[in-house]
C-alpha cells in the first residue's frame, strides 16, 4: 500500500489554469472587468510582452554588448524599439541581435494597434445571438445587427 503511485492532480497547481479561473471570477464579480475586458487583456498582453522581452534582451546581451548592463538598458531598448522609436543609442550587434530586434518591433506594434482597437472602438456587451452566433452587440440593441433576431440582453437595471 505504501509504495503505490498516488494519482496526478493534474492542473491543481497549474499557473495557466489558475489565470483561466481568475478570469471567470473577474468576469462574474467585476462589473468594471466585464466593461473593460478587451482593453484590460491588451494591456496586460503589452505589459507581459515588454518585461518578457527585456528579459530576453538583458540575458542574451548584458555579457558581451557595452550599452545593455543592467535591466533599465534592456527596457529602455525594448520600448524604444516597440515603438519603432530607435534612438541608435543602443544597438544588438550581428543577425541574432537584428532578428530580435525586429521581433520585438513586429509584436510591439501589433499589441500596441491591438491596445488602440479596443480602447477606440465603440463597447459592445458579450451576448451570442440564438439564431446566427454573433456574440458583440451594442448594450441597448433589441435585434441581432445580422439577422434580425429578438435579443433579451440582461443589464444591471435603470439608474
């Protein structure tokens, strides 16, 4: 009995199912999440990508490149390229350094139009349509813009 395997518990501890969860419980407690959920994920995507890139840029060049030595250099190149800013201050030498560069640019521009998409553009609410699937309508629409069908959208109530 002592020397049986005991059965996995398998995604008890994992990190990406716990953010799963923590996303359900934002989306059912949090009225301010559930209004703001696209603009929320983006920036916390931006956010994510930037320190994970200076983290790269800092272990793959603080030992042999002068300009990156501590981890505000890796930063301030990782924003400065994001941005497709560039100062030239700083440079990541030979083919690995420029294909990392313009990763960084590449990914850095599209989280950043990604980020503008939704801050910009008119909220609509989550609700799938019975008949045709659309799943964003405006908060106070009646019928599906795409087929016509009765929606029955629930809100928080009148003011």
């Amino acid at each position: 009995m002592g020397d049986q395997p005991k059965p996995l518990a398998i995604g008890k501890h994992d990190p990406l199912l716990r953010t799963y969860h923590l996303l359900e419980h934002l989306r059912r407690d949090s009225g301010l999440f559930r209004r703001n959920e696209d603009a929320i994920l983006a920036a916390t995507n931006l956010v994510v990508f930037v320190f994970t890139m200076t983290g790269i840029v800092y272990a793959t060049q603080h030992d042999h490149n002068p300009a990156i030595q501590t981890p505000v250099d890796a930063l301030y190149f990782t924003v400065t390229s994001l941005t497709t800013t560039g100062y030239g201050d700083i440079t990541l030498p030979g083919s690995s350094g420029r294909l990392l560069s313009v990763f960084v640019m590449i990914c850095g521009v599209t989280l950043f139009f990604r980020l503008a998409q939704v801050v910009f553009r008119p909220y609509k609410v989550r609700f799938p349509c019975d008949a045709c699937g659309l799943q964003r309508h405006e908060p106070d629409a009646v019928h599906c813009k795409a087929c016509g069908n009765l929606l029955n959208i629930p809100d928080e109530g009148a003011d």
